[in-house]
C-alpha cells in the first residue's frame, strides 16, 4: 500500500460533508458517513460531472449532471439514471480508495 496525506484532519471533515483535495495530481472526494472517511474519485467516469458538486445522503452520492447514485463507500452504481438495474447500465462504478487517520490527518492509499 501506498499511503499518501491528504493534508486534512479527522476532525475538519463533519460527518455528512465531503470535501475534494488533490492528492498528488489526482482529484479526490472524501466523503465522511458517521464515524467513517471514505475517498472515491471526484470526477463521475460516465460524463465527467463533478461529485462535489452532487449531494449527499448516508452512503449515497448523487451526481448532479446526471443523477446516477453511488455507493460513496465502495464506489458501486446505486442507481442507474437510465432505469437499468444494477450491475448492467452505461454507467461505470466509480474508482475507491481505503482511508487512515494517522496523528490525525487521513490519508488515502492510491494505486
């Protein structure tokens, strides 16, 4: 594993928040549900809309271009925003990463 700092505490991400960082030169969400930090790409893999720009709900990430929901958790298609039951769609599940806290600052493993 590849850990890489995010550069932002534990305790700056409120649960039901997300918050993009660049880690390196790739753009990613955190997304804190409870007591856990989870980081998925920023960027939807079907058009290109920007997760941060989406809502929130427990686990469920809605895109706000096109209204697909993921699993902010696991990176799963939730909802497919043309009626097509997961797993089968045109949209693609959309990239995870694990989480630390460590001296209270997460970080996120990125291949």
């Amino acid at each position: 594993m590849t850990w890489r700092t995010t550069g932002v505490t534990a305790d700056s991400l409120r649960p039901g928040v997300m918050r993009e960082v660049m880690v390196e030169s790739k753009s990613v969400l955190m997304a804190r549900v409870g007591p856990l930090v989870f980081a998925v790409d920023a960027v939807c893999p079907h058009i290109g809309g920007l997760l941060p720009d989406g809502k929130l709900a427990g686990r469920r990430l809605t895109c706000p271009l096109h209204g697909a929901v993921f699993d902010v958790g696991t990176g799963a298609v939730l909802a497919d925003p043309f009626g097509v039951e997961p797993p089968e769609g045109g949209v693609e599940p959309v990239a995870s990463y694990p989480t630390r806290v460590e001296a209270g600052v997460i970080e996120v493993d990125l291949p």
